[in-house]
C-alpha cells in the first residue's frame, strides 16, 4: 500500500485526524444498469496533527482520490 499523506513539514506519515468538513451538495443516486451513474461529489476536507513534529495541515479529498495536499 502506498502512503499518500505525509506532514508536509517533516516528511513523517504519522498523524492523527483532527477533524474533517463536507461540502454539502446534495447529489441524489442516478442509476443505470446498478451502477450509480452521479455519485457524491462533495469534497472532504481534513485537518490533521502531525505526531512527529505537532505542526497542524490539512488535505481534501472527492470521490475517494486525494485532489490537494
């Protein structure tokens, strides 16, 4: 598994989430064939405390991808 968050002061992968915040669309399930062709498009983003250094940053993320570290 790679991983994708890093402090981006130290560089360590070792962090606690803080909190996080939604976007708050409301993207109603469209289905075609079982497969929800609109799917939740709201960007998540969460604030997290690095554990090696105590310096606080925050990525977002939609639809599962991480769009901005």
């Amino acid at each position: 598994m790679d991983i994708k968050i890093k402090c981006p002061y130290c560089g360590s992968n070792k962090y606690m989430m803080r909190y996080s915040t939604t976007t708050a669309m409301y993207f109603p399930p469209i289905y075609q064939n079982g497969v929800n062709i609109n799917p939740d498009r709201n960007i998540t983003t969460n604030v997290c405390e690095c554990q090696n250094c105590g310096d606080t940053f925050s990525y977002q993320e939609c639809m599962g991808e991480i769009i901005n570290e």
